[in-house]
C-alpha cells in the first residue's frame, strides 16, 4: 500500500513537473452543426492556455444527457465537471444540490455578472442565485417565405399580433380547383415550447406564483386565456387548410417550410442555419418576432445551460471555472453566435467587427437579438421555472393534439393542468423530504 | 453394478471429482445469469417496494404502495389497453402476410430459392432500419405511398402523427418487419405436414382449394398456434419503432406498456415507479411464456 | 412452367411489394438533396452525396465495427457457455442438475426488455456505463443455448462418449472431440440466431451508451435521424441506414441455411 502512495505522488510531482495538464470533462447535446461549432470552442480554449485541459463528450439529445447525468450521481460517480442541461431542467438542477452555482463561483472571482444579458440571467436565477451558464440561448422565431409574401401582396413587418398572423396566413394558402391545399399559410411543430412562449409574449404566466419565480411553482397556469386562443386559432385554421399539422417532428415542418409548402413557420433562432441550408436559396427567407395575443410583452429565452458540479477537487472546479469564463469573453459569444445562430449572453458583443459583418451579410441573425432587446424584464418573460417540466410539457403537447382533434382548447388544457398538477406535486413532495 | 453398502471411498472421491467438474463447466452461463438476470430482478423488486426522492435520495420503504397506485393509474391502463390493441392488430396481419409467403414457397419448383431468400429477408433487416424506411415511406411531405396516393387522386393521409392512424400504421410496420420470421417458421411446418395425407386427400377427389381448408389447414394450426403465440409475446414487447417513429405519441395513441415504463424511468425520473410498472408487464409475460411452453409439452423437433 | 405462371406472377409480385420501403429508402439514398421530394421510385439522377456525408460527419466505421465487435463477441460467449453447461447438464449426473436445467428453461421465459431497468441500475453501479462490458456481459450466455445445446448433445449416442472415454479422454476432451464436432449444427444456428439477435439490439444499447464513440450501429440510426436542433437530412439518414443494414444482409445471403434453422429451431423450440 504504502508502494502505491508513493508511486503515485512521484507521479503526481513528475506530472506536474512536467507540465501536465489538469482534465476535466465536459457533457454536451449539441449535434450536427451546432455540435462542430461546440467542438471548436472547446479546441479553442484547450490552445489558449496550458494549464487546463477540456475533455468535451457529445452524450445525445438532452434528455439522455440528463439521464446520464441523474444515473451518475445516483451511482456517485462518473459524474462530468461541466454538463449541459436545457432549459426546463432549471429547477431539478437547482434542487439537486449537486451544482456549485455560477454566482458564487462569480463572486469568488470577482467576476461581475452584470455583463450578461438580463433574460438569460434572470431565467437561471433560483431564488436570487444564477446557477447555470445560459450558453445556447434561443428565442421563438417566425420564418418567413419572402417569394410567397410577395405574390400574396404582403408587406413584411416586425411584430404580429395573432390575429394579423391568422390573416396573413388566410392570404398566403393556395388552395387547388378541388380544394385542396397546395401552399399552406402556416406551419408550427406541435411542442409545448411555443405554448409557453405565447403565454409569456401575451403577458400571461405558465406556471403560479408568477412563474414559479416569487416562490416555488405549485401548479401551472397554461389554461390562460393566451394559450387557449392559441391553440384554438391553430385548429382552426388547421380545420380550414390553412394550417398545416405535422406532428410534432419539427423537422417535418421545416421540410414542408423549405420546399416552399408552408408560407410561414415558427421555430427557434437556433434552426436559422439549418432551415436556410434547407431552403437552399430557393426563395428568399426574413425572420420576425413571435406572436402575441394582444399586447407584447417579451418572449423567455430557450436552449440550454452549463452547470458547473460539485465533488471535485479544487484543481479541477477552478479548470471548469476558467473554461465558463473563457465561454463569456465577447470574442468567443462572437464566434459562437456567428456560427450557429444562438444569441449572445454577453453585452458588447454585437460591437465586435466579425459579428457586425455576418449581420449585415444575414440580417436575420439580428432578430432575436432585437427582440430581446424590445421585451419587457418582468416574471412573465422569465420563463416558467418549475420540477418535473419535461413530463408536463408531454401534456401540454397532448392537449395540443387534441384541440387538433376537435376539443375545445380550454377542455384540453385543463385536463392537461389535472394532470400536470399531479406531477408537480409529486415532484415538490420528492424534494421536501 | 448395484451395491447394497454405501459408496467406497474411491467412490465418493470419484462422485466429488464429477460433481465439481459439472459445476464449474455450468458456472460460466449460470454465473452470468445469476448476475445479469437474476440479481437485477430482485434489485427491481426490492427497488419497486421503495418511495424515492429526488435522484434516488431518501429511499423509504413503502410496500405495495407502488403497485397500487399503478393498477389505479389511468395511463397504466391505457398502455395496457394500447398494447393489448396492437397485439391484436399485428398478430393477424403477421401470420397472414406470414403464411402467404409460405404458401407460395414450401414446395420446391425452379426458381423458389430466389423467392425463398426474397421473403425471409426482413428477418435480416433490424428493427431501426426497418424503421426508417418507413418513416421515409410515409412521409407526409416526400413520402412515397402520400405520392402514390395523390397521383390516383386520393388524399395524403397523416400516417404517423395522425392519433387514430398511428397505432395500426406501427402494426402494420411491425407485422412486415415480422414476415420473414413467421414465412420460415410457416414453411417448416407446411413441410411437416406428411405427404401421404396429401396424397390421400387428392386421390380422393379434392381440389387445392378444399385440400387447403379441409387439410392443410387443420394440420398446421398447431404450428400456426404457436407461431402466433411468438409473435404475441414479441409483439408485447416491441420498442424500437415506436422510439424512433412516434416517441409514444400522437396523444399517447402509441405508447405501449413497455414505452410507459421506458417514460417514467428516463423522462419522469420516476425508477422505483417505473419498476413496479415493468414488474407487472414480465408477470403477463411469464404466464404467457408459460402457457406456450406448456402446450410444446417440452419435447423438440429438429426438421 | 405454364401450369406454374400464377404462382410465379404472385409471388413476384408479392416479394416486389414486400421490398417496396427497403427499394424506397435505397432510392432515397441515392438521391441528391434537392431531388429528395420529387416523386417515383426511380431518383432523378443518381448521387453519392448522402453515403459521403454518413461516412464523413459521422463515425459510421466506428458504429458498425461497434455492432460487430458487440456480436461477435457476444455469439462467441454464448457458444462457448452453452456448449459447457449443456454438455454438463446432459452428461454428467450431479446433484442439482435439475435444478439449474430448471433455472435456465425458467429463464428462458424472461424476455430481455422488461428487465432492462433494473439491469440498467446495476450496470451503473458498475461503473460499466458506456462501456463494452455493458453492451457484451449481459448477453454472453443464454438460456436458450443452453437449453438447445443440452437436448441436442442428449441425443448423440452414447457409443461415441464411450469411444473417447476409452481413448482416455476426460471432460474437456469429449466436449472437444464429441460434442463440438456433433452439435456442430445446433451451435451453428444458435450462432446465427445470437448474431443477428444482438446486431439488432435497440433498447439496452440506447440507455447504456452516452459517448459517441461507444455507440452501435442501430442507436446511430437513432441520433443521426433526432439530432438535438438540427435539421433531417433523409438522403444522409437513408444511407447511413443501408450501410447499417448491409452487413446483416450480406451474411443473411451467405449463411441463409444457418438462419433458417436457427429461426426454425427457436421458434419450434418446445
């Protein structure tokens, strides 16, 4: 035994000696192009410095990424120095007592936390702590087919109010001798994400104690009066041809969208890259603000955040610190935004020279970034913050389908909110204890 | 030799000698079993009698308590009900598509191997490729049958993210991936079926049409019984195109009993529940096991 | 020939329309992603862009060398247990030599997805997450096998355990000499029924595999068609899925006899 202890601090000493670098590992979700963009922040700061070293694993969508992580802290080990987890994990990642909140790393550091933008920051403060790093934030997006807005004699313009979109979209089907559609108006995937962020947009709260964010969140509020209208316009117009219901594969949506079968779509910012690929210069493509019910209030910010966990030595927090810091530098919120659409959570960043450049090149990055710009900071557009999300987002979007089947909006959610209430009970009772 | 005194030494010594080489040549499999079957089975047990907190803090001991709020819970029992629905949706539609294979390839004639090879193939084809080509197939915006069917003049239909078309559209999905599995085990037992019986049934005047109902098809429902208990069993159980296809949804019109235990594990976080939900399913799923083993009467045929 | 053409028009026709989505998703596949929603089976013009970007932007090699490794090893462990166990439970009387033939024929009534939970559990415990371990151990030894390896070696005659007694060999020998060589056709279809068994597997590599490298060739399917944020390209989905699929359909066309009386020895296997 005591061969063993010395072998290994004559290693250790030797390794450091040598210079070798502290490891840590970092989990992530992001695929395709977004994951080649993740990849290259990683290699950047591994070549920015050489004291730490960032060991980033893809570990699927974000629902195995969090099943990962909830296996390994249940095992107690195997655990990753830095995950990202998205945005509805907010409360179970603040619950969990695993994460060493990002204010007080902040504070250790003397770093202030004011630099960031106010939403982002606001949708991963817990009870008046940030304890997440909001790194691929997103917003709801309209989406546009310029060429189709063109032939119906539409002018394009920022803000919608719902029923302007249900007009607009009445306006943009084509329909054939026999009546059948040929150009949908509108095209927007069943998820519960876009039932969220029309409450918040119309001023209305998804869950209580105004969006669980005054006090802990006892039961949801989606029956609103927002999302009701929502939903019923959608079936509606669904019921007339001139909405399309693709289920809720978003990317079945985007090829309708792309092929030019849809007028306008919904998605996030994030999707910008992807849809223009898709669309492939086919007609010209414009972004706008979501839609509200009456008056605009401000959409919640979506995507994913980084938390930094607890139970390594303190090396490797520090390493994981440095890592976090080097991902708020405006440099890097540049490149990062450049390359994949998501927003910058720094101030500053739209200065910088390169970004100023792709936005004129592609004025459509500029819209999210605007309309978070021109929302309203208030508990509304903070986004809801409540336990078990993922299976009440599974209701929400169930009552969807349903409405789609012909139910009337309010019945549909407020089976869904029983049903949801349940859960959140269930939830709150696991963490009391 | 018989011997009416105990064993002699050498004997016993001998008896040892033989009885620790039986055990260690069975340890290998039964070590993995023990550890991969047995061991996680009680874990699942134990683990389903206990309330949990989050991340599997503060396990309380609660007895049945699970299993009662499972036989009380409505989604529970729609995925029962989902699952016993599709059961009887592919179990026809496999043993037909199945048996129309067989039938047009059990006797030998020139060229029935190529048809041979052409309909066992999908038992070649594994679960998520046979997925995606359906999901292609179906398409609502590329798909090849919603051409087909506007180019006759009918209209697309929303195969998948339909709640009243997905369910049958799976089944349909699952009995094809199913065929080649069915058509061999069909084939096997046409060609079980003794000659000589045929033989009589023809001399006696019957036609293929009333040789088929009146003969062959009595001999092989036997076979046709069991094959159709398989396919009920692996029908309980299919996973990968509903994961891949449907997710559980439209309206939750696909998810299966095992889909509702893959949920509330891995997406409600709920593993002392979700255990207790997957306990219930393997109970139904011995007795039928059970059931097929028993009508087998143990003994094997090797054709 | 002319008694016989209904049947061949039948069943030609019915294997057409059997392959119809596999032909569907090969066209799919050699498609340019432009042309991806222009109708016919036939694509419009023939091109390889969907097989280069699933070989470049993903490591489709890796998947499917996973695939292989995970099979082949796996068929390899329940060859080799069930060929041990079923020689000694037929073979060689003990005590509790019903009882463990009773343990496997027991076990051969549990189908593998309702204990992936629990099994799952363990694994973690194991800190074998998202290793080969996890993907191999579970299914190196099988119920069946040892079940099929046992009724089969108890009906070879005894005359030839006693010629290689007399020769002086011992266990290990007659399993070597007698047994291998003459359960030579249950073990090769036990071999082609494990192989495609866990080629095939879904669920338990899904929730036991988080890096991509340890990702097998069916789960790849799975990421590849539902990336997080990312937008389907189906010819790139399409031909990664053939890829996927060739190696079991090149060994189904060469081992078919196997196949066959694997499946058919499964199935009957009261």
């Amino acid at each position: 035994m005591r061969k063993l202890v010395t072998a290994s601090l004559a290693a250790l000493v030797l390794g450091t000696a040598l210079g070798q670098k502290v490891q840590i590992t970092f989990w992530h979700s992001m695929g395709g192009v977004l994951g080649e963009a993740t990849e290259a922040l990683v290699q950047d700061f591994n070549r920015s410095q050489n004291r730490y070293e960032v060991k980033s694993q893809y570990v699927g969508s974000y629902d195995d990424g969090i099943n990962k992580l909830l296996a390994a802290l249940r095992a107690g080990r195997g655990y990753p120095h830095v995950i990202q987890v998205y945005d509805i994990g907010a409360r179970i990642m603040a619950d969990s007592g695993a994460v060493v909140p990002l204010e007080d790393l902040a504070r250790q550091k003397g770093f202030n936390l004011d630099s960031l933008v106010p939403q982002p920051r606001n949708y991963y403060t817990v009870e008046g702590k940030l304890f997440g790093l909001p790194f691929n934030s997103s917003n709801p997006l309209l989406y546009f087919n310029m060429a189709a807005f063109q032939e119906a004699g539409l002018a394009f313009k920022p803000t919608w109010s719902l029923k302007d979109l249900e007009e607009a979209a009445r306006k943009l089907t084509k329909k054939d001798a026999s009546g059948k559609t040929v150009r949908y108006g509108l095209s927007i995937p069943i998820d519960s994400w876009f039932v969220e962020q029309f409450s918040y947009n119309s001023g209305q709260y998804f869950c209580n104690n105004e969006n669980g964010r005054k006090a802990r969140a006892t039961a949801v509020s989606f029956d609103n009066e927002a999302a009701v209208a929502f939903l019923d316009t959608y079936a509606r117009l669904v019921r007339e041809g001139v909405a399309a219901n693709t289920g809720r594969n978003w990317s079945d949506s985007q090829s309708l969208f792309s092929q030019g079968q849809a007028a306008i779509a919904s998605y996030s910012t994030a999707s910008l890259t992807g849809v223009l690929r898709q669309v492939g210069g086919r007609f010209p493509v414009r972004t706008a603000f979501f839609p509200y019910l009456k008056e605009r209030n401000g959409v919640a910010i979506g995507g994913a955040a980084l938390y930094v966990l607890k139970g390594f030595p303190a090396e490797e927090t520090e390493a994981a610190w440095a890592f976090v810091r080097f991902l708020l530098e405006p440099k890097t919120q540049g490149k990062w935004h450049i390359a994949t659409g998501y927003f910058p959570v720094v101030k500053g960043v739209d200065g910088l020279p390169e970004v100023r450049q792709a936005h004129v090149k592609n004025p459509n990055f500029t819209t999210a970034i605007q309309q978070l710009a021109t929302s309203k900071v208030n508990t509304a557009s903070a986004g809801c913050l409540m336990g078990s999300f993922p299976e009440i987002r599974q209701y929400v979007a169930a009552a969807w389908e349903e409405v789609l089947r012909g139910r009337p909006a309010r019945e549909a959610l407020a089976e869904a909110k029983a049903k949801a209430d349940q859960a959140l009970a269930r939830y709150n009772a696991s963490v009391a204890r | 030799m018989v011997r009416a005194s105990p064993l002699s030494a050498q004997a016993r010594a001998r008896k040892r000698k033989e009885e620790a080489w039986a055990l260690g040549l069975v340890l290998p499999a039964f070590g993995l079993f023990f550890l991969f079957y047995v061991v996680p089975l009680g874990q699942a047990v134990w683990l389903s009698l206990h309330q949990e907190g989050l991340f599997g803090r503060d396990l309380r001991f609660s007895g049945l308590e699970n299993y009662r709020q499972a036989l009380a819970d409505p989604a529970l029992w729609k995925s029962v009900k989902t699952t016993l629905l599709f059961a009887a949706l592919v179990v026809p539609l496999e043993l037909l598509l199945g048996l129309l294979a067989a039938l047009l390839v059990w006797r030998p004639y020139p060229g029935v191997a190529l048809f041979r090879t052409l309909f066992f193939l999908t038992t070649a084809v594994p679960t998520a490729v046979a997925a995606v080509a359906w999901g292609w197939f179906l398409h609502p915006v590329g798909g090849y049958l919603n051409h087909l069917l506007k180019g006759l003049g009918l209209p697309p239909q929303p195969w998948l993210t339909s709640p009243d078309l997905a369910l049958p559209t799976l089944a349909v999905i699952t009995a094809w991936a199913g065929v080649g599995f069915t058509a061999i085990l069909l084939t096997a037992g046409l060609q079980n079926i003794p000659e000589e019986v045929l033989e009589a049934a023809s001399v006696d005047g019957a036609g293929p049409w009333t040789r088929f109902w009146k003969v062959v098809l009595p001999l092989l429902s036997p076979t046709l019984f069991l094959v159709g208990l398989l396919v009920l069993l692996k029908s309980l159980t299919a996973f990968g195109q509903i994961h891949l296809l449907t997710r559980g949804g439209p309206i939750e019109s696909t998810t299966v009993w095992i889909y509702r235990v893959y949920q509330d594990a891995f997406f409600n976080f709920r593993f002392a529940y979700a255990a207790a939900e997957g306990l219930l399913l393997f109970l139904l799923l011995v007795v039928l096991a059970a059931l097929q083993f028993r009508l087998l009467g143990g003994r094997v045929h090797y054709a | 020939m002319r008694r016989r053409w209904p049947l061949y028009l039948l069943a030609s026709l019915y294997a057409f329309l059997l392959s119809l989505p596999l032909l569907v998703l090969l066209s799919a596949s050699l498609r340019a992603p432009e042309d991806l929603f222009t109708p016919g089976l036939l694509p419009p013009k023939v091109s390889l862009e969907g097989y280069r970007a699933a070989l470049t932007d993903y490591p489709l090699w890796r998947y499917l060398a996973n695939s292989l490794l995970v099979a082949s090893l796996a068929t390899l462990g329940v060859l080799l247990t069930s060929l041990l166990a079923g020689y000694a439970l037929a073979r060689i009387p003990f005590r509790g030599q019903r009882a463990f033939f009773g343990l496997a024929v027991a076990l051969l009534l549990v189908p593998g997805e309702v204990t992936f939970l629990p099994l799952y559990l363990l694994v973690s415990r194991l800190d074998w997450l998202d290793t080969y371990q996890a993907l191999i151990l579970p299914f190196a030894a099988s119920p069946l096998g040892v079940f099929l390896l046992r009724q089969y070696i108890k009906t070879i005659p005894e005359d030839y355990f006693d010629a290689a007694r007399i020769d002086g060999a011992g266990h290990l020998g007659l399993i070597r000499h007698v047994a291998l060589p003459l359960a030579a056709p249950a073990l090769g279809a036990l071999a082609a029924l494990t192989f495609i068994g866990t080629w095939n597997m879904y669920l338990w590599p899904l929730v036991v595999t988080q890096s991509k490298e340890m990702q097998t060739a069916q789960i790849a399917i799975n990421f590849i068609l539902n990336e997080a944020d990312a937008v389907a390209r189906w010819n790139v989905v399409a031909a990664a899925s053939f890829l996927v699929l060739l190696p079991t359909l090149l060994a189904f066309l060469l081992a078919q006899r196997a196949f066959v009386k694997g499946i058919a020895l499964g199935g009957l296997k009261g």
